[in-house]
C-alpha cells in the first residue's frame, strides 16, 4: 500500500495567491489538491498544516473515503469553507495518487466518460452594454456555446463581474477589502436591456448566463426572472443569499427562468432542501470548495434524483488543480450541466502545467494518469504570497449588503 510519508502547503501568488496542498508516498507518487478560499488563504493553510498534515503521515494513500470521514467527523467541528476546503485538498491528492498508481486518468475511476467533452462557459464583461456584446462576440467567434453576460450598471462607479482588463477578472483587489456600491434599481433597469441587445447580436442558439451574486431579494429576483424570460436565460445565478434555502420557493413562483446557486455551498447539507425540493436546475457547488470529488460526488448523485444538473464553479480563483479535477468530474457525472471556464493568466498557467486542453466550445482533462496536473514549486517560490481581500458592497445609503 501507498503509505503517506510526507505532505506539504504551497502557498503561491502568479498574480493572485493559491494554496496548493502536495502529498508524497513511501513509493514517491505524489499528488496535488487545490486548498485556495479567496481572501482566506491563510486560513487554510494554517488548518492543513497544523489540524491535517499530522494526521496524514503513516495512512494508506489509497484508504480516500477512510481518510475523507475521518478528516470530516474526526474534527467534532463539522463542515464550514476552511475545513471542507482542506478536506477538499486531500481527497483531491489522493485521487491523483490512486491514478497514477493506476496509469489511469481520475475519470476512468469515475466511471469513464459520459460524454465526448466538458461544455464551458465563458465570461463576457463591459463598462456598457456595446463593450459585453463585443466581447461575447468575440468569444462567440472562439466557438463557445455558452457566455456569461455582465455588464456595468449606470450610475455605478464600479459593478461585480466587470473587469478592468476585460479577460482576466480578479475580484481579490486590495490588501484591505475595497468598497463598492449598490443599487437594485439601477440594476434591474438595465439587464433587461443587456439581455434584449444580446440576443440581438448573437441570435438564439448561444446560451447566455447571468450572475446576480446574492444581491437581489427573493422577490427581485422573481421580478428580474420574468423580465428575462423572453431572452430564455440558461441560468440565473446567486439570485439572493441562500442561507434560507426556502426562500428561493418564493422565486419559482414567479418565473421559470432556470436557477443556478452554490459555488459558496460547503456540504451537501446547504444544498438538501434546494435539491429535494427543486427549488434551483443547476447545482454549483464545486471540488475545492465542497469537500473534493469523494463528496461533490455524493451532491451530485442527490441532485439526479431531481432531474437538477451540475454547473460547477470554476472562477480565476480556484487554481487549475481544480479545473483539472472538475474536467475529471464534468466528463464522468451522469448529470452533467455546464462548467465554468474562466481563463487562468500564462503566469498562473506556468506554475500549474496541466494536461487539459480546451478546443470548440469544450475542454477535456487529457489522458495524464492522475489529474493531470501539478505545481512547479520552484516557479511557485518566486511568487510571494500578498494578502488580498474580497470587496464589501454597500447600498447608497451605507448599508452593508452581498458583494
Ligand atoms: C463568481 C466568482 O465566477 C463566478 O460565478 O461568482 O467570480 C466569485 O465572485 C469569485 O469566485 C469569488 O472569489
Ligand atoms: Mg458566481
């Protein structure tokens, strides 16, 4: 048996940090997890290498689930991002170790494909309505079938999922969390109208994505669905805070635009009522940060039962140890939906070489034993880590609300 001698956290910043977990056996496989929580980084680390890694040395590689209850129930203090993230990062590595001793890619212990390749989608953002519309032309052109659509709010100095540079949007953007304002109004005003010169552009058979990032009310959103109804939306996304799973009951009432949440969801248990009441279509839900595929494995299978599919997260944040595994993922799972393709920067794409490949509209993991993936440490040791924080987002009169 593969027995854990050794296992360290790489902390790493090629532009924005990642924290990479690598595990090493007595027969010198090793395999990598990704362990980034963007602007809580440190927190991890700290958890994998003082409350983790002691734990690991001496275990059989190949024991995940055995590994994967014992890091769960082992810590008394169940689920929460930092903890289901550290576990996430084990039960990634030791994934990639069983398929490398397998000389099998981590798809064919999954199940084999389910289909030909993973369809993404990508990200289309602008200041304004004509600057989204030419970018999503563009990507339109590079043979995605699926694109997000973002664009800035009038009125609004700044907006979530606008981006200075238009490729690369890295929402982590100061070493204290920047301030940004909100108003619903203007918002609801202009998507609408977003969505009415996208379809202009781009006619019917592309489908358009829309993240509302959990700052509408239920009944917002039910307004907001039934605006965009006539533009057939594929998903909308974080339509309000999901704490209250119920609440998105309120939501399907009003509209049958198809509803997408839980790229901050930790356990199938902030999904359970969501999924058994099908309140949502598309589970988001995503390897880091859900307790790594030993557990994304078991949201999905609940959500088939449902008739609801995956839509994994898969932001500029999570490292592409995590797009590696999600390929792996998105090409076996029965439900599969739609996968999240944000591109990584070359700087990041240097210190993560990986075998997946993206071409027409889909990626695939390629056919490396394990996941695929690795981190070149020594590249990795000349990005310093540099704290970074998410915004907090304030109503125009102050008041705190979901950035
Ligand atoms: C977004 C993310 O990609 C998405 O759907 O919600 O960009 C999210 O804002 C970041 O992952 C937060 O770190
Ligand atoms: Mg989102």
């Amino acid at each position: 048996m593969p027995k854990i001698v050794a296992a360290r956290v790489i902390v790493t910043c090629p532009g924005r940090n990642f924290v990479t977990l690598k595990i090493e056996c007595d027969d010198g496989t090793t395999g990598v997890g990704d362990a980034t929580l963007n602007g809580r980084e440190m927190a991890v680390a700290s958890y994998l290498n003082d409350h983790v890694i002691p734990c690991l040395i001496g275990r059989d590689a190949h024991r995940i689930e055995d590994i994967w209850q014992y890091l769960y129930k082992g810590a008394y203090w169940r689920r929460g991002p930092v903890t289901m993230t550290g576990i996430a990062a084990v039960d990634m590595a030791l994934w990639d170790i069983k398929g490398k001793i397998a000389g099998l890619p981590v798809y064919q212990l999954l199940g084999g494909a389910a289909r030909e390749g993973v369809t993404v989608y990508c990200h289309a953002n602008g200041s304004s309505i004509d600057d989204t519309i030419s970018a999503a032309l563009e990507y339109r052109d590079k043979g995605y079938r699926a694109i997000r659509i973002q664009c800035g709010v009038p009125g609004l100095p700044t907006t979530y999922g606008v981006s200075k540079d238009r490729h690369h949007y890295e929402p982590a953007d100061g070493d204290l969390p920047s301030e940004s304002v909100w108003s619903t109004a203007k918002y609801m005003r202009v998507v609408p109208q977003l969505f009415a010169a996208a379809r202009e552009a781009l006619g019917w058979d592309i489908h358009l994505l829309h993240d509302i990032h959990h700052r509408l009310t239920p009944i917002e959103a039910g307004r907001l669905g039934k605006d965009l109804e006539p533009y057939r939306p594929f998903w909308l996304e974080d339509a309000t805070p999901a704490e209250n799973q119920d609440a998105f009951r309120l939501i399907r009432q009003h509209t049958t635009a198809p509803l997408a949440v839980g790229e901050i969801f930790n356990s199938i248990w902030d999904c359970k009522e969501l999924i058994e009441n099908q309140l949502i279509d598309y589970i988001r839900a995503t390897v880091v940060h859900a307790g790594g595929l030993t557990h994304l494995r078991r949201i999905a299978a609940l959500a088939d039962l449902y008739q609801i599919r995956t839509g994994c997260h898969g932001a500029t944040d999570l490292s592409p140890i995590t797009m590696a595994a999600a390929l792996h993922f998105g090409l076996s799972v029965p439900n599969f939906g739609i996968q999240e393709h944000m591109a990584h920067t070359a700087e990041t794409d240097a210190v993560f070489p990986h075998a997946y490949t993206y071409a027409d509209g889909m990626m695939h993991p390629g056919e490396a034993p394990g996941l695929g993936v690795d981190i070149d440490e020594d590249l990795a040791a000349t990005h310093e880590y540099k704290r970074a924080f998410l915004p907090v987002n304030r109503l125009e009169d102050g008041t705190l609300w979901s950035w």
